[in-house]
C-alpha cells in the first residue's frame, strides 16, 4: 500500500480496511472518480478518490471491491459527502459499485447559485484558493496498470481542496439566504440518479453522422453496417470506437466502396493496419449492402416531432414565462438555466399551473424557485397577451 504525501493508493481488501476504519471516525470526505469511457469501449469505474481533511486514499476497483468498505460511510445519512460536478459519478457509483452516496454536497450546484461565471473545479479552486490545477491527466487512459506515481497523485488533487472549497461557497450561500437552495438541489442530484433509467430505443447510428443526411439509401444502409463493424472490434479491443477508426474515415468508407484491402488502407484517415487485420470482414459487408434488393434496404430516419407543436397562446405564454425568469435571473445574478431551464417553464405552460400549488406539483421544479419566482410566474401565465402587466 504504498503512500506519499498524505496519499494512500489502496488495491486490497486489506488496505481497505484501513479506509474503512479512518472513516468510521469522521463525519466528512470528499469523493471522485475516474472512468475510461474517453479512451475504453466501456466507461467502467476505474478509481475511486477519497479526502478526508487529513489523508487522501485512491481506491483500485479494478484490483478488487471497493463497495463493502465505502458502503457504510457513503450511505449513511448524517455523514457530509463533496462532490464536484457529481451527477456522472453519482450513476458510475450506483452501476458498479451498488453504492448510492446520501449526505451530498456538490461545489459546482453551490458555485451555480452564487451566479459564479466559471464553475469548473479549476476555476473555483484558483478563485477561492489560489490552486492551480495541473491538466496532465485529464484526458489519462484510467484503465491501464501500473498507474505511475505521478498520476495517483494527479486523482488524488481532485479531491483534496473540496472540504475547504465547499466550506467558502455555502458560507457565501448562508450569508446570501440561498444554503436551503443548494440543500434541495443536492437532494435533487442524489434522486436523480437513483432513478430507473427510462427504456428509452437506442438513436440510429448514423444521425450521428452529417453526411448521412445527404445520402441515399443503400448509403445510409452501408453506413450502418461500416459502424456496427466497429462498434464489434471496439467491444473486443476494448476500446473506444473512435480510437478504432474515426468518424470521417468511415464516411469515406462509404462514399469511395473499397474493393480491396489495399483500397481500403489507402482511404484517408483508415489505420492501414486495421486494414490488413480486420478490413475483408467490412469489405464483406459493403458487398452484402450493395446486393441488397431496394426493399430491404433501411433509409436515413424520418425526423419525430417530440409532443405536439405549440398554440400561438401557448407560445405567447412561454414568452411571458421566460421574461418573468430572466428578469429573476438578472436581479439574482443566476444563469438564466440555472433560474429555471426552458423546458420548465414549457412544463409549466402545458400543465396549465395557475396556482403555486400546481406549479410545485410539476415533476422537477424545486421549492427553492417557487418560492422565489413562483407568483410571478403564475400571474404571468394567468395574464392574458394584451394585459398589462
């Protein structure tokens, strides 16, 4: 278990225990993780960091379980958990580990309800702290062993100033009323992720691509054979697509119809050497395209018009709604998203809200904005177009 600078890396059970026993006598730390979605074909949880004010602990749950050691602090109610931008790693921790964090606090929520025009964690630790943070991780392929020393301690910083971090902003928020604001959207943050995801239908593919907008369709169609290609050797590679073959180079793919391999390694931007070990397999599959019968081939998706479009009253009611926000927005020196996101004041709108009570009956309004801007926003939306206001 070997630690430098107050840093403990943890890779067993045993060492755990330690970190079990630390945080058993503590009502607060700090947590973040790393994940290899940017460089793997699976974002799986690849570091846990943790801070208590006097010691950091870097947990490998690639080398072993780090849940039954972390489970009794981070899921006890009364114990303060510091996150910073947590909603990702919220769901990361919940998927891998079973593990739902309760007691949280998130510097980038408190730092949004101060109005704070950057709130990255690089920005406020310099702001509030005078910490410079390295980048020389950032973009770190996570998932591989050994990790060196250098970059045990790089996940290590993002964790070590929270306590201090957080303790600023929501003395700043206490000092501006808005502490209970942060309080609720912490709760927020923490029930969000613990929801079931919605069954939603994967998107097709290829609206990710521009040029298949333009395509006709056995185009389109070899497209999407050309990305599921990828997407099986970036499963066994374990590796994220585009760090397989890039986007455009499919495109290419597809547009110019190799017949051979040494056609298909001369394509800009195609790995020769994926060419010659994996390329007849997608030679294969644009011969299968284009001996398609027309029928069977699968045209670019039509677009879908996501609920119906809005009544010139209804529009003319939102525009009511989004001045009410803004000039909220304004007079508390929020984000006009942060004040309350469009898709609410929608929400409100369709709900036909002419009363408090209705406007805090809509899913995912906080008490913190009824209170705040909730009587404006139902005497705008009672107003009619032409009253005055």
């Amino acid at each position: 278990m070997p630690s430098s600078k107050a840093t403990t890396y943890v890779e067993t059970p045993e060492a755990a225990r330690r970190v079990a026993e630390v945080l058993s006598e503590t009502g607060f730390a700090s947590l973040d993780c790393e994940a290899a979605g940017f460089h793997r074909y699976s974002d799986r949880l690849c570091l846990v960091q943790l801070s208590t004010p006097l010691e950091t602990f870097v947990l490998d749950p690639l080398a072993f379980d780090p849940a039954p050691y972390l489970k009794p602090f981070l899921e006890h109610p009364r114990r303060r958990v510091v996150m910073h931008g947590a909603a990702y790693d919220l769901r990361l921790l919940s998927r891998d580990l079973g593990i739902t964090v309760a007691g949280l606090a998130d510097t980038q929520v408190a730092a949004s309800l101060l109005g704070a025009p950057a709130t990255g964690l690089q920005a406020l630790l310099g702001e509030h702290l005078g910490i410079r943070v390295s980048k020389k991780f950032q973009r770190a392929d996570w998932a591989r062993r050994p990790l060196t020393r250098e970059m045990i301690d790089y996940a290590a910083g993002d964790t070590r100033h929270l306590h201090r971090l957080i303790a600023i902003l929501e003395r700043e928020l206490d000092g501006k009323g808005r502490l209970h604001w942060a309080e609720e959207e912490y709760r927020w943050l923490v029930a969000s992720a613990a929801a079931a995801p919605e069954d939603e239908p994967p998107a097709d593919p290829v609206t990710r691509f521009k040029q298949a907008r333009r395509m006709d369709d056995r185009s389109v169609t070899a497209l999407r054979e050309v990305i599921a290609w990828r997407d099986r050797i970036a499963r066994m590679k374990d590796r994220a697509p585009f760090r397989v073959v890039g986007d455009a180079a499919l495109a290419e793919v597809v547009a110019a119809r190799p017949a051979s391999v040494g056609a298909l390694a001369a394509l800009k931007g195609f790995p020769p050497r994926l060419a010659r070990t994996s390329g007849m397999s997608l030679l294969d599959a644009l011969v299968r395209v284009a001996r398609l019968p027309a029928a069977e081939l699968v045209p670019y998706p039509a677009p879908t018009r996501r609920g119906t479009r809005p009544t010139p009253e209804e529009e003319a009611a939102f525009e009511r709604l989004k001045e009410v926000r803004n000039s909220a927005a304004g007079r508390l020196d929020l984000e006009r998203g942060r004040m309350m996101a469009n898709h609410l004041l929608r929400e409100i709108v369709s709900a036909r809200a002419r009363t408090r009570e209705a406007l805090a009956a809509i899913p995912d309004i906080r008490q913190w904005q009824v209170e705040t801007i909730g009587d404006e926003l139902v005497a705008a939306l009672n107003r009619g177009p032409d009253e005055p206001r």
